[in-house]
C-alpha cells in the first residue's frame, strides 16, 4: 500500500485539469500548516481539512467548487489518521458529511470520496459504538446511509458503496459474535429493497403492462448488494437465512435468465462465505431450509435452478465435514435420481449434472484407500441405485445416465470392484444390441469401467468370445480399441494369459491361409492381432505385478517380435518406454503419500520396478540398438525415445561399457566409409537407408545425456573428429547437436563449464570447414554454449560474430530464426557481464597489440556495426538486419546517442543504389519509426523522409508497398504535418492517399457504429500470425487493423469486416442457382459480376463427308463462312470478332520503347487508360501461333467491322480490304494492321 507523501505527490503533479482545484486546496492546507508550525503528519492535514470541510459547508449547501476537493483529500488523508481521532471526531465529520451524501443532485465526484472518508470511520468504531441505535447520529445511520448509496443508479457511486460496505463487514470490531453488529441492519434492509422490488416487477408482468421490465434494472441492483453482502458477512446473518432462500428461489422462478444467474452467484457467494471454519456452523440449516422448498416434480423453471443450489451446497458440506455428507450420499443420490424419469430434458440434465459433482465431491479420498465397513456398504447403497438407473424406467435418460455412471468409475477407482460388475454387464448387454443408437456413449463408460475395475474385471464380465466363442454369445471385437485406449495401472499377467494366446491364435490361422491371396476373413485376423498388441503400452502403463510379469521370457518374445514383426515395433516400443516412464512419474511426486494420486503404487514400489527393470536394460538396449540400425529414418523416432528411456536408468558402469562399443564401431564405420567413399559415392547418395556411421551417432548423441564425467573425453574427441569432415553433412550435422544435447542436463552442463575453452577452440577451427546443411546445427551449438562461457572466454563472441551475422540472411528459415535468438543471447552475455574485459588480441582476425575493450550491450552494438564497412552488398546488408534485430531487442537498455548514430548511418545507407542494402534499411527503418522515442525520430524526418520517397517509385522487390507501409506507420506515430513537410512536394499524392484512405475508414467506422456493428469489427481479435514480437514489428502490414485513439489513427476496418463484405450469386438467365448442389459454392462470387455477351449461335457449312467448311462461299460472294444470328453485334463472332479484338477500343497499343501495352481502366476515353505491359516475347508466340491455326493469316472475308482503324460497322472492311494478317510484313495504305502503332482491344457490352 502506498503510503501518504506517496499519494500526496501523486495529487500535487495532477494529469488532468479537473485535479487543479484539488491541488490548490492541497497547497493552501500545506501553507497553514507550515505558517502554524505544524507539522505535516496524517493528524495535521486530517485537522486542517476537517476545519477547511466545515467553513465550506457552512456556507449554505456548501462550497460545489471547494467541497469535493476539500472531500477527496480527506478520503486520501482519514486511513492513515489514528484510530481514536477518527472515534472521537465521528459525529463531528457525520453531521458534515450527511448533507453531503444525502443531496438529491450531488455529484459522483463528491458522493465517492465521501464513501471513502465514511468507510474508514466506520473501520475504526468499537463495539460500544455500534451498540447504538440508527435514531441517533452513530455507525449504523452511516450504514443505513451508504445501504441507500448501494442502490445508487450510477454504476459508480453503487459500486463504490457497496465496496465500503464489504471492507466493513469483513473487518467486524472484537466481539464474540459470528457476525457484525451492523449485518442485521444491512441483511433487514436489503431483504426489503429487494422483496419490495420483486413484488412490483412481479405486479407489473401479472398485469401485462408495457413497463414492464422497468424494474428489472433496480433489482439487479438489489441483487447485486446481497451477493455484496453475502460475501462479506460470511454467508448470511443466520437468522435471515430461511426469508433470503424463499425470496431468491421466487425470483429464480420468474424465468428471467439474468435474474436466474444472479440468484446462483447469490447462492455462490454465500456457500463460499461459508466455507471458512468461522462459518461453517450455519451451513447445516441452510441446506435443510433449501431441501425443504423442493419443488414440484415437473417445475421445469424452478427445478433445475434448485437442483444446482443444492449440489453447490453439498460441495461445499462435503469439504467441510467429509465423512457426514458422505453417510448422507445414498439419501441424496436417491432423491435426486427420480428426477432422472423426468419428461423435460432440462431437468434431467440438471439432475446428471447434479448426481455427477454428489459422486466427484462428495466421496473422501479416505474411503477410497482404506473404508471401513460402513464406508463399504454406504457404497454398495450408491452402486444400487445407479444399477437401477439402466432400467427401463429410465430409458429416456440413458445417456444422461452413461455419464453418471463414468463419472462414478472415475471416482471409485479399483472400488468399483465388484459392485459395480453388475452395471457393466448390463451396459455390455444393451451395447451389443444391434438397434441401440447410443454405442459411442456406451462405449466410454465401458472404457472408464476398464480403467477403474482393471480389463480382467471387465472381460470376466464380458468376455471377448473370439477364440472359442461360447454358443449363443457373439464375439466382442468392438472392445479391442475401447482396451487400447483406456487400459491403465492393471496387472500385466493379465496380457500374457489372456491376450498373447488371442494374438497367437489368430496368427496361427494367418500362417495356416499360407501365400494364396488374403481374403476378408485373413485381414480381420491381422487386423485382431495387430489391435491385441496395441493394448500392450495400457498394461505397461503402471503396471501393479511389475517384477511378476516382465520376466526373461516375457523379454525376450518382445525382442522377438521387434526383430520380426515390422507392423508391431511401435506399439512394442510404446510399452517398453511406459515401463520406465509410468513409475518415474511416480517417483517424481512430491506428495509422497497419496496413494490415490499414485495409483496404489508406492515411491519405495517404483523405485523397485526401475531398479528390477534396469537389469534387462542391457540386453534391451542391445536388441533396440539393432533393430534401430534395421530402421528407416522416417520410422526411427519411438525407438530412439525408447532407447532413451532405458539409458536413463542403466548403471554408470554398464554405460560406459556400452559407450566404449559404440565409440568403436563407429571409428570402425567411418574408417570403412573414408575406404569405399570413392566407389560408392554415387549409390550412397540414393540410398534410403542412412549410413552406419550416421546410425551409430545417433546413439552416441542420445547416450550423451546421461554418460557419467570420465567419458566425456572422448566423447569431444568423437566431435572433433567429425565436426571437420564436410564431405559428410549429415555426419556433420549430429556432432553439432553434441552441444545442445548436453545442455539439457546436469552431468553436461557441468561438463561444458569444464570443457569450454576445447569446445570454443573446436567451434573456431572448424568454421571453414561447415557444410552449408550443418550451418543451423552449428549456431544451435553455438548457442548452447554462450551461457557456459566465463566471464575471461569472452572473446569467443566477436570471434564468431560475423559468421552469425551472416546467417542472417541464410535461406533456410530456421537458421535465420536461430541466428536472430543467437545475436539476442550474445547481447544479454555482454549485458550480464557489464565492465568485464574482452581480450581483442584473441580474437583470430584481430591484430595480437589489439586492447582490450569493456563487455556492454553498447560495445555489441558496436561489434555488429563493424560489419557496416563490408566489402560486399551481401555482408552489409545481414549487419544491416542483424542490428534491426538488436536495436528492437535492447532498445530500452542502450544509450541514445548510439541508437541516435545508427538511425543516422541508416539514412546515409537508404541513398544506396543497392536493392540488398537497401531491402534490409527498410526494415531498420520501420523497426525505428514503430519502436524508438518520438523526440529522437522527428528530427531525423526532414532526411529520412525523402530517402525513402526515391524508392517509393521503385516497383521491384515489393518496395513501393514497403515504403508507403512505413510512411503510413510514420504518419499514425508522429501525425500526418510532420510527414508532409519532410516529404518532397512531388511525391505528396502519396500522402494524400493515405490521409483519404484514413477518412474513408473512418467514415466507414463511423457508419457501421451508427448501424450497431462496432462491436464486430472492433471485438474482432487478430490472430497472431508471428512467433515473436519483432517478427511482428518487422512484417506485419497489417496497420489498417490497428486502433488508436489519437488523431494520427490510420485504422481501418477490421479484416473480419472486409473478408465478410458482399457475396454475389453467378445465376443462369433461364434458371435460378440450386444452392442444395455440390458445386453451388463456385457460383458464388465476393466481386460484383459484369454482364457477359452472349455468344451467339454460329452455323458452320459442312461438305458431304461432315467437315467444316470455313471462307469457302456456296451462295454468294456477300455470304460469310461463318454467320452470327444477332445481325447489330457483327463484332460477337467469327472473322468480325477477330478484327474488332485488333482494332477495338480496348486493344493492345504499343507504347514508348514498343513495348504492347493493353488498357486495364473502363473509363469511357482512350486517353486516361491505364497500360499494362506485355512482353514482345508473348506477342511474337501469340503470333505465331495464331499464324499456325489460321493458315499463316491469308484470310478470305465478306462483311468485316472496319472502317479505317475504329472499327465502324458499314462497307467492306478488313482483311478484304487489304488488311494484313498477323505475321505479315508491315504495308503502307489507308488500313494497315496495327494503325498507329497500336492494337485496340473492344469493350464487351457488359462494360459500357
């Protein structure tokens, strides 16, 4: 809590005008005190303002200007005044303050301090004081003033009320009494405004009257002070407790759902009051006074509101007084299950809901682990009366009642056991039925049976009937998944007497069918025994009779089938992993004695069961080992977590003997492949399976881990003699991932400390010789090892500085990203090590005479900066980015005048003609305008501004959309005037778009705010589409999303808004679009769709062999080959169309340069036409092939639509007129081919 002077400073340096008049009453009461040679304490100022209140409201109605002022420094001063002051000064500071509160227009600036001052008065009274009536002028008439206030209009004035009113209640003064002395007054009162209130809104709706929901509104305010006070006073003052149920029960009724949920919060609140030891006595009463108003069996309104009152209740009765409310389970359970044969589906919903927290909450973990006798038959009651609930009686409530019953095997555990036997055989039964429509429901409560009672319980009772079926019982495939899924913590015995001999049966009949083609009866025993040995991993989590079941043979027919069953080595290696994993959770729990939580198995047990299961870990490993060799790549990943699982408890001793035959083969390896390297160079490239060598590093690299301090010499002996051999990346690629590996625990962390210095001496050495796959591998590494390094090694940074910038701009995005997180974990080394010394003269590029230099997030900066000066685009531009990347990460730490440097050198760089350079300087630019200090920007704007205008006209590489994205940014950060003055007066339009595309948002903004659909495009989220930050500050475009309230906003609307714009329906003239028609969405359409030409009806001449005849004319030289029925749209078809295209309004024109150029623009003239280029190549293909399909252009043809070079529609135009024909050689006369130099192209009609 801040203390006085604190917030007395706070008010003296006032953010807003409103506060002035409070800081000139401030510094006059300081000026008394100083001219009285009063000290300025807590008694001092409480005087001071208390005599300056009472001349104030002396004064009339009081002093509208001084008053609140002279108020909220009281409010501020009256909880660090003494206790017996406030006692002694109560009445005086009352009688001041009741005109005050009780104004019928005071204003909430005055009404909230008041509160405050009266709360803190109120927190000091005694018990004697408040034993005194409301007649007179003591704490209670303060209550009932501030209960008054509590129902206030004004959201915050109410609220502020009813905090005080909280903060009193629970701060009673020492007494004996559970409650307050004032929460009968506040539960009377309260109880009134809110019966009052609910008589009227009651009235009202009898009536039908058009107001009626007037005083709906005032009675949420009502409520809301009861639940204030119910949390407050610990509940209710008991005896109100029996008038507020009946009160809030009768409002719940009403059918209103904002009343409904007020009424449960009240509930809520007053359950959790009592929740506390305190309390807990009044807790009995209320839940017999709710059970009482039970109502009516088919009260669909009231009932379930009820029926959640009471299971809140007894969640509540159930942790504070366990075992009596669970004795009283069976009575409870029974009551509400007849609700279960209810007609309306929402009491019966509530009745589940209900039944289900009685199972969750209301059984001790204690009856679970260890029940007595009467605990035993109490549960045997609740499994009757659930047996009951699958009868038929019941029926329409069954899947209600499926999820009853999982909810009771969750809880009940291995306890289900036998009494709930019974309840899976029924269920069983009803599954089995072919017409039953609830199988998936079915189906997880047999699965949470499986998982509480264990698959020997459940299989005894429903056995699957597959290898010798018993007569009349079909078989039960179907429970083959629900066993895979949900077998947990069960005795592995189980599997090998029952399931290995299922497995092996149906092999058996496999084997028996032989090489002849499989049949459908074949698959199903394959697909049997595959799913038989899917259920293993579920045995072998937890398993109970560890040491029992996983014994030599056991072992070794699961090496067997690793070896030789391909399709089963995942589901075999899932089990081996779970062995160990299951029971190293379990060792891991650091609430040791819930054996509830550790699933009957005890730490000392699975300590046991790793300790038993590392004698097979050799063996294991070995087989695993091999088979991982045999393995493809794509399929080696559940292998080598097993093989991890099983290092992970292998002794020290036997590590190391392993790691030594590893280490062996795999010099062996490499000295094999250096031999066949030049004969088989090309086959190994095409090979699936990887290298032996590449194999045996996979498993030194996972035996890293865990290898004990005397192996790691040659283990880096291993990595140094790989890390240099290029010609084999991925070879390369596994030594580097050493370092990171080692990383991740603890033996290795130590041993990088120790090894640092070989390891940064291997890093160095082996730069040249990093193949271009291994490079992300290799700053991974690097990285691993920068936190391990001492603060006297730290020139290793600058050494590798300039291989990590360069990363920068790899193309592989995950050596990028890795670069980046490298630069940031080098600048918080340097920063962590601040005024350490780095030895220059050890960096290999540095002259030996080099000085030292002090570690600092600035001299970094200055490191990167050095790349500035390089000899290539390339270099510059990755130092460029890599100090985009630092700059935005430790902005807040480095001082300005480096930030104020590098801005500078940035402006100089955008001059460059380099796009690479230049590329990478508008992303330091933006990251500058969107994350560096206003005051350090604008002055750079007169420069930066017109720099970056020169390539806003550069349409290559995307930079006219970058440039004007970062003007954009510039303009909502520093406003739209000083962008436009730094901006050269030629390239102003650009601003002016901005600026008009802001208010056109604005004006959109505004329209859909008039229209109600603010809320949809402002509560509208964007999903975060960046994994970092800067990755957002760099990349994102998306500004027009954003929202601000200054006047620099260049919101837009949200892309919600724009994605859900206006749909168009593509329909067909003659029917409309079937929308129940699968390809009915390609008929929709979010453009506006123009109006299309018809095509029209073309009649071809045929010869007496059915072949087209075009140009050839029967009837008459007037007569076209080809002849378009609409008579006004010669241009539609054939030969017209052909010459229109070229001569048309909207054909292609050759431009400057003679480039084609085609119009994209529908306006009505030629002249503002925008161009679109298209290449001479395209033309010149366009032609000849056009010359291929019409016969090298020598076209015979009747009426044509040219008139010269427009395209008129009268005489004998076109190509029979002399026109050439693409292809042909250009010609002089009135109507040459492409007139003007240009191709016109047509409107279609639809357009004009």
């Amino acid at each position: 809590m801040a203390t006085l002077e604190e917030k007395l400073d706070k008010i003296r340096s006032p953010n807003l005008q409103s506060q002035q008049q409070t800081v000139v009453v401030l510094k006059a009461v300081e000026e008394t005190l100083k001219e009285q040679n009063t000290s300025p304490t807590p008694t001092g100022y409480f005087a001071a303002l208390l005599a300056l209140l009472n001349q104030s409201v002396g004064e009339g109605k009081g002093n509208k200007e001084l008053t609140p002022s002279i108020v909220y420094l009281l409010d501020t001063v009256t909880p660090f005044a003494p206790q017996p002051l406030l006692r002694a000064k109560f009445t005086q500071i009352l009688t001041l303050l009741a005109p005050v509160l009780l104004l019928a227009g005071a204003d909430a600036p005055l009404l909230k301090p008041s509160i405050g001052c009266l709360e803190s008065l109120l927190l000091a009274q005694d018990s004697a004081a408040w034993k005194l009536p409301t007649s007179e002028i003591s704490p209670r008439r303060a209550v009932a003033g501030l209960l008054h206030l509590a129902l206030d209009p004004r959201p915050k004035v109410r609220k502020r009320a009813q905090d005080a009113l909280r903060k009193v209640l629970k701060n009673p003064p020492p007494s004996p009494s559970l409650d307050h002395p004032a929460s009968d007054l506040c539960a009377e009162t309260a109880m009134n405004s809110l019966s009052d209130l609910a008589t009227k809104a009651a009235i009202s709706k009898k009536q039908k009257k058009p107001s009626a929901g007037e005083h709906d509104p005032a009675l949420i305010h009502a409520l809301q002070l009861v639940k204030t006070l119910a949390a407050a006073s610990g509940g209710w003052p008991s005896r109100n407790l029996e008038a507020l149920c009946e009160l809030l029960l009768s409002i719940a009724k009403g059918g209103n759902e904002h009343m409904t949920m007020a009424v449960f919060d009240i509930f809520e609140m007053i359950f959790e009051g009592m929740a506390d030891e305190v309390a807990s006595a009044k807790l009995p009463r209320l839940l017999e006074i709710i059970s009482e108003m039970r109502p009516a069996a088919h009260d669909t309104q009231l009932l379930p509101p009820w029926i959640a009152i009471l299971s809140r209740g007894y969640d509540v009765s159930a942790q504070i007084e366990p075992e009596e409310t669970f004795q009283k389970l069976p009575d409870l359970f029974a009551m509400i299950s007849e609700f279960m044969d209810s007609s309306s589906h929402n009491i019966r919903v509530s009745a589940s809901e209900c039944l289900i927290s009685f199972v969750a909450n209301c059984i001790p973990d204690q009856v679970i682990i260890e029940p007595s006798i009467y605990d035993e038959k109490t549960l045997e009651k609740i499994a009757k009366l659930a047996e009951g609930l699958i009868s038929v009686k019941y029926q329409a409530a069954w899947m209600e009642t499926f999820n009853v019953l999982g909810a009771m095997f969750d809880t009940l555990r291995w306890r289900a056991d036998p009494i709930m036997r019974n309840v899976v055989r029924t269920i069983g039964e009803i599954r089995g039925s072919d017409s039953f429509v609830g199988k998936k429901q079915a189906d997880e409560v047999i699965g949470r049976a499986i998982r509480a009672m264990g698959p020997p319980a459940v299989l005894s009772v429903l056995p699957l009937n597959l290898v010798k079926p018993v007569k009349g019982e079909t078989g039960r495939a179907w429970m083959l998944p629900i066993l895979r899924d949900y077998t947990c913590n069960t005795s592995l015995q189980h599997f090998r007497t029952e399931l290995v001999p299922l497995s092996e049966a149906m092999f058996q009949r496999v084997l028996d069918h032989g090489e002849a083609a499989k049949t459908m009866e074949i698959k199903i025993y394959e697909t049997i025994v595959n799913q038989t040995w899917s259920i293993l991993p579920g045995y072998c989590d937890l398993p109970l009779d560890l040491t029992v079941a996983f014994d030599q043979s056991f072992a070794e027919m699961l090496a067997n089938l690793l070896y030789k069953q391909v399709d089963l080595r995942l589901d075999v290696c899932r089990a081996l992993k779970s062995l160990v994993e299951s029971n190293q959770a379990i060792v891991a729990i650091e609430d040791g004695d819930s054996l509830l939580l550790q699933s009957r198995v005890s730490k000392a047990d699975a300590q046991k069961n790793l300790a038993y299961l590392s004698g097979f870990s050799g063996n294991l490993l070995a087989v695993l080992f091999n088979v991982y060799s045999q393995t493809l790549p794509q399929s080696r990943g559940p292998i080598l977590q097993t093989i991890n699982a099983y290092l992970s408890i292998t002794s020290g001793n036997e590590l190391i003997e392993t790691f030594d035959r590893v280490s062996t083969m795999l010099a062996t390896a490499m000295n094999e492949a250096g031999n066949t390297e030049g004969k088989n160079k090309s086959q190994n490239s095409q090979d699936k399976m990887p290298s032996t060598s590449q194999t045996l590093m996979d498993l030194v690299i996972t035996m890293s881990a865990y290898l004990p301090r005397q192996s790691f010499g040659a283990l880096f002996n291993i990595a140094s003699l790989i890390i240099v051999k290029n010609d084999e990346p991925q070879l390369q690629k596994k030594a580097y991932k050493l370092i990171p590996r080692l990383a991740d625990s603890e033996i290795g962390k130590i041993a990088l400390r120790e090894q640092h210095v070989e390891l940064t001496n291997l890093l160095l050495s082996s730069a040249d010789k990093v193949s271009a796959p291994a490079r992300r591998e290799r700053l991974a590494a690097m990285a691993a090892l920068i936190p391990f390094i001492p603060d006297d090694c730290l020139h290793f940074i600058p050494s590798v500085l300039s291989e990590v910038v360069i990363c920068c701009k790899e193309n592989n995005e995950k050596a990028r990203t890795i670069a980046y997180d490298l630069l940031v974990t080098m600048g918080r080394r340097l920063e962590q090590a601040k005024g350490k010394q780095i030895d220059n003269s050890k960096v290999p590029h540095m002259p030996d005479n080099s000085p030292s230099v002090s570690a600092s997030i600035e001299e970094f900066f200055t490191m990167v900066s050095a790349g500035l000066a390089g000899s290539t685009p390339h270099m510059i531009s990755a130092s460029i980015t890599a100090l985009t990347r630092i700059l935005y990460e430790f902005r807040e730490s480095v001082n300005s005048e480096i930030l104020s440097d590098l801005v500078q050198t940035m402006d100089l760089f955008l001059t460059s003609n380099n796009r690479e350079i230049v590329k990478s300087v508008l992303g330091f630019v933006k990251v500058c305008v969107i994350s560096l200090p206003t005051e350090m920007m604008l002055p750079r704007l007169p420069s930066m501004v017109p720099n970056l205008m020169v390539w806003s006209h550069e349409h290559k590489g995307h930079f006219k959309a970058k440039v004007k994205h970062i003007i954009e940014r510039m303009v909502r950060r520093f406003g739209f005037e000083p962008v436009n003055q730094s901006c050269p007066e030629a390239d102003r339009k650009l601003l002016t778009n901005i600026r008009k595309t802001k208010e056109r948002s604005k004006r959109k903004r505004e329209a859909a705010k008039a229209q109600g659909n603010e809320d949809d495009q402002q509560g509208t989220k964007r999903r975060g589409r960046f994994e970092s930050e800067y990755d957002e500050a760099l990349y994102s475009s998306d500004d027009s999303d954003a929202s601000d309230d200054s006047d620099v906003d260049m919101s837009s609307t949200s892309r919600k808004a724009k994605k859900g714009g206006e749909a168009y329906i593509l329909e067909d003239e003659d029917e409309p679009l079937d929308l129940l028609d699968r390809n009915a969405l390609a008929r929709i359409s979010s453009t506006k769709p123009g109006k299309l030409r018809k095509a029209g009806k073309r009649k071809m001449k045929t010869d007496m062999d059915g072949k087209l005849i075009v140009g050839e004319d029967s009837d008459g030289a007037d007569d076209d080959a080809m002849v378009v029925d609409t008579p006004g749209e010669q241009e539609g078809g054939g030969v017209g169309a052909y010459v229109a295209a070229l001569k048309g309004k909207d054909a292609g024109r050759r431009g400057r340069g003679g480039r084609l150029k085609f119009s994209n623009k529908r306006g009505q003239t030629d002249d503002e036409d925008e161009e679109m280029d298209v290449d001479e190549k395209d033309v010149s293909t366009i032609k000849s092939h056009v010359n291929r399909g019409r016969g090298g252009g020598q076209f015979r043809g009747g009426r044509g639509s040219g008139r010269g070079m427009r395209g008129g529609r009268s005489g004998r135009g076109g190509i029979a007129s002399g026109r050439r024909g693409l292809g042909e050689d250009k010609r002089r006369g009135p109507a040459g081919g492409f007139g003007g130099g240009k191709v016109w192209k047509p409107k279609s009609p639809g357009r004009r």
